[in-house]
C-alpha cells in the first residue's frame, strides 16, 4: 500500500528468545573393587540436572487515529456576470495501523552428555556391596510461556471533495466538479505466539553396569533410576478491539436559485476499502526426550550362592498443557461511500440553455475483517498458517555464551 495523506505504524514488540543446552555432568564412573570378606561397601549418587525457562509478555496498546482530507465545502454565491465554476481536487486518506506484539521461542535439550560407568567387581565371599545412582528430586525440564495482550484500536478516517455550494449566481454556466474522494483504512495485529521445543542433542552417551568376578555368598547390586520429566505451559490471552469509521464523499453538492446559463453537477467516484486483520493466540510445542543409551548391562564371573543384581530405570513423565483465550475479538466497522444527494434545483437557465444536470461518479465500499485464532499443535512441524511476527527464531546460542551473555 502506498501511504499518501498519513502514515500510522504502530510496532510493539516483545520477544524472549532462548536456546539452550543443558550442561553435560563430567562422565561418571563408580567402583567397588578390591575389598575384602564380610565388607560391605555402597556407593550412592544424585544427579540433579534441572531446568526452568520462565516467559513473559504483556503488552498494552490503544491507538487512537483521526485523518482528514478535505477539498470540499466550497462556495461561489452572489455572483453577476461570467461563468461560475468550483473544480475541487482529489482527496485521499491512507491509514495503516500495524501492531505485533507477545512471542516467545524456547529450544532446550533436555538430554545430557554424560556417561555412565559403573563396576562391582573382585570383592570377597560374603561381602555386600551396592551402587545406586539416581537423579535428585528436582531434575527434569520446565518451560513456562505466556502472552496477555490487550490492544484496541480506533481508527477515524474522512475523505471530502464534496459538500460545494454554488447559489444565487446571476448570468453565466454554473458548474460544480468534484475530484475522487477515497479513504483506505487497514488495520493489523498479530499477538501472542508461543514456541518451544525441548529435545535431546542427537548425542548417545553410553551406559556401562558390569557385576564382575565377586566371591561367593555375595551379595551385588546395581539400581539406576533416571526420571527426569519434562513440564510444559503455554498460555495466551487476547482482547482486542476494532472500531473503524471511515467516509468518502463527493455528494451534497447543491446549485440552486442560479439565472442565466447551464447547470452542472459532475462529482468524482467515493470509494471506501476497509481491511481489519486479527490474528491471536497460536501455541506451538515439541517435545522428543527419549534420551538414548548405549547400554551394556553384564553379570560374569561370581561365585558361588552370589546375589547379584541390575535394576535400571529410565523413564520420564511428560505433561504438556496449551491454552488460548480470545474472549474478546470485537470488530466495529462503520465505512460509507457517497456521490449522492446532491441538489440543482430553483435554476433560471437562458432561452436556449440546457437543463439543469447532475452527473454522480460510482460509490464503491469495500470491508473485509478477518479473525485467526487460538491454535495449539503438539508432536509435529508448526503450521504453515503460524505467524510470522517479525522474529528470527533461528538462533543457535549454547551455554557459554548464554551465561556471557548474562554476565554470569
């Protein structure tokens, strides 16, 4: 669009943008090796790898335009002699109200590098000895994203060639001609987009659990248990309200109470094009924490009436919740196009002059209001129709130069 009378382009714009790898823990090996009869010995370690991204945004807009073209309301009156003529020019009024506001984009792997090594192995006869590893209870990914914007637009746009007064002339044409009079309005906003994706790193570190070559009546024990979860929100909140009142006139034109000579009434085309274009809310999320393992599980080599055992668990709970709320999308258009009403009446034309004549240009009103909104998509690629707000999400940042970047 090209913007000729005035330009109205509001941007607000708040981003959080994170991409982050969770710092791998050094590779971790644990043994019991080497002790003697009746010993008892146990190794137990936690990991806690934990990670929590919190996004906000709240954005408040109330734009409020007012844009006027006016080469209208002329008058030519009380004239004696000579022709009597009022051309106006072309009136036009562009309005375009743009706001974009609320994303959030979150990549974390939720997957480490470490491995894993853990051996019980050449202990003596009826010696206990256990390793147990486990991650701490507050191990897992959290991802919290929310959007609450409120943005209310009122757009008041005029466009006025017309409302010309040509009266009580005295000899001569009279002649009213009016320019185009065109009012475009467009209105814009795209609010609230939330994108997250949290999976592994493509790594496969390795798991090694080896009871080897214990005595007899042992008793050898393994227990994994690596649960991490992940905990993933979205939540978007929209109002937003539209109120449009746009006019083109070239109409209310009088000629009235001339003498003497033609009457003309010739008024340009009044077009109004009105476009209102919401769209709210979409959520988009993938989740891939299916950390794979190289694991080697082996028992070998005990003794006799030996108790030996491997347990390993590796799970993880997933909750994912999406929520949009568009409770107000109010959308108010009042657009009015008219060449009309015009009036030629009480003229005293010559003995061979032409009747009086009104001649109107077209009135075209053209409006348009589109509303998108309030889509969740889970476990796939994101929608050909997700916004595109004005943000590179393609931002590869690792964890150094995060903490740099926090200054930590």
């Amino acid at each position: 669009m090209t913007l000729k009378k005035q330009i109205i382009s509001i941007l607000a714009s708040g981003a959080v943008l994170l991409q982050a790898t969770i710092p791998a823990f050094a590779d971790t090996t644990l043994v019991i090796s080497g002790n003697g009869a009746d010993s008892e010995n146990e190794v137990e370690i936690k990991l806690n790898q934990s990670t929590v991204v919190t996004q906000n945004n709240d954005a408040t807009i109330d734009n409020h335009v007012n844009a006027s073209s006016d080469t209208g309301d002329n008058e030519a009156e009380e004239n004696t002699g000579g022709d009597v003529s009022i051309s106006t020019g072309d009136a036009t009024t562009d309005v375009n109200v743009q706001n974009t506001v609320n994303s959030n984009a979150a990549s974390v792997d939720c997957c480490g590098n470490n491995n894993v090594d853990v051996l019980i192995s050449g202990n003596g006869a009826d010696s206990e000895n256990e390793v147990e590893v486990k991650d701490g209870k507050d191990s897992g990914v959290e991802v919290y994203q929310k959007n609450v914007a409120d943005v209310k637009n009122h757009v008041d746009a005029d466009s006025n060639s017309g409302d010309n007064e040509a009266e009580e002339n005295t000899g001569g044409d009279v002649s009213i001609e009016t320019g185009d009079a065109s009012a475009t309005v467009a209105v814009s906003t795209t609010a609230n987009a939330n994108l997250a994706q949290v999976g592994g790193n493509g790594s496969t570190p390795t798991m090694s659990l080896r009871i080897l070559d214990n005595g007899a009546d042992s008793e050898n024990e393994i227990e994994l248990d690596l649960d991490g979860g992940v905990l993933l929100t979205q939540d978007n909140d929209a109002e937003v309200k539209n109120k449009v009142d746009a006019d083109a006139d070239t109409g209310d034109n009088e000629a009235e109470e001339n003498t003497g000579g033609d009457v003309s009434i010739e008024t340009g085309d009044a077009t109004v094009d009105v476009t209102v274009d919401n769209m709210v809310n979409f959520n988009w999320a993938d989740v891939d924490c299916g950390c794979l393992y190289d694991l080697l599980a082996k028992v070998a080599g005990n003794g006799v009436d030996s108790e030996n055992e491997i347990e390993a668990k590796l799970g993880g709970d997933l909750e994912v919740f999406q929520d949009n709320v568009a409770d107000t999308l109010k959308n108010h258009v009042d657009a009015d196009a008219d060449s009309g009403n015009n009036e030629a009446e009480e003229n005293t034309g010559g003995v061979d002059g032409a009747d009086p004549s009104i001649q109107t240009g077209d009135a075209d009103t053209t409006v348009e209001v589109g509303n998108t909104g309030n889509s969740n998509t889970y476990g796939a690629d994101a929608p050909a129709d997700f916004p595109e707000i004005g943000f590179n999400f393609n931002v590869q940042l690792g964890w150094e130069q995060l903490m740099a970047l926090l200054g930590l």
